[in-house]
C-alpha cells in the first residue's frame, strides 16, 4: 500500500516535466515562425513604404488630378496615341518633380501607368537602385522582359499588382486592379516605344 503514493508521486512530477518540454518546444517553434516567416513568405508582409520625392510620386496627397502634357520623352504602347488613352494627367504633387500618368487595359482589367525621367537618386548603378525603390514597394519578385529589361512586380494579398521598370531613361510605375500573368506583363511592356 505504500508503493501507491509513491507512484502517484513518480506520475505527478513526470507528467509536469512532459508538460514543460512541451512548453518549452513550443515557445521555440513560435519563435521560429516569427523569425522566419518574413523570409519565406515576404508577400504576405505588409511593406513599410517611404517616399522619396523626387523617385516617386507621392500618391498620399490629396487634391484634384490635372490633365497636362510632360516636357521630357515619353513612351507610349505602340499603335496607340495619348489621345486614345485619355491623355496625361499630372500625378505628382507641384512642389515635386513631374510625374504624369494615363489609363489603359490588358484583357479588360484596368491599369494606370505613371512615368518620369529617370530621377538623380537612380542614375548610375541604375538596376541594384531600382531594386531597392522596388523593395520599398513590396516589389520582391522580378521577371524580364525580352528586351532584358528588369521588371520587379508586387502583389496585393486582395490581387492589385504593382510594377517598377526603367526603360529608355523612363522610370515606370504600373498599377493593376487585379493580378496578371507574367507574359500578359511581358507583352504589354514589350509594346511600349
């Protein structure tokens, strides 16, 4: 009869050693989750982004759009003319550099292109500077288009898509309502003259 107790005793203290490594194992699977979900899930990660001036246009601001024409080189889909597309429209607050935009379809989802000289803050090693600005938007992914041109796509968890590309010292920014396929991208881009 004195065996029981002790028993009991042996149980009680193995079961809250069991329960303790499980504690324990589970605060390090927690803590590695945390660690590493960023990493391999970046898209679900809300992107903290700052804006810069003159390397982007600061669409927080609020006010009326005005329609307008740019002063530098732009570049238009080919077979379509800024008429056809609604015209330009100032994007960019005045104090800032001009950035103008217009609207336009892929396979009926609309889009809005925005687009700039290339701004001072990229010139240079142009491409690990695009990749950076891209990193601030969330655009983690990139594709190429044909003529090599470096693509860097972001993707909403809701589905708008939004791309960052230089090309012919323009830096473009694309934004869709509703996610693309990469040769949809691909075509589109590769229309641009």
């Amino acid at each position: 009869m004195s065996v029981a107790p002790f028993l009991i005793r042996k149980l009680i203290r193995r079961r809250r050693r069991i329960i303790r490594q499980l504690i324990f194992v589970m605060l390090v699977i927690v803590g590695l989750l945390v660690w590493l979900w960023p990493r391999y899930f970046p898209e679900w990660k809300i992107p903290d982004i700052t804006y810069t001036s003159s390397m982007a246009p600061d669409f927080r601001q609020t006010g009326s759009l005005t329609k307008g024409t740019p002063e530098y080189d732009t570049i238009l889909p080919a077979g379509k003319s800024i008429e056809s597309l609604g015209g330009w429209t100032r994007v960019s607050p005045p104090e800032h550099n001009d950035v103008f935009a217009y609207v336009d379809a892929i396979s009926g989802i609309p889009i809005s292109v925005s687009e700039q000289p290339l701004p001072d803050e990229l010139q240079g090693d142009s491409t690990s500077k695009l990749e950076d600005l891209a990193q601030a938007y969330g655009a983690n992914r990139f594709i190429s288009g044909s003529d090599g041109t470096r693509i860097f796509i972001g993707t909403s968890s809701k589905g708008p898509q939004s791309l960052l590309f230089i090309k012919k010292d323009i830096l473009f920014l694309i934004k869709s309502t509703t996610a693309l396929n990469d040769e949809q991208w691909i075509d589109y881009i590769d229309t641009l003259r």
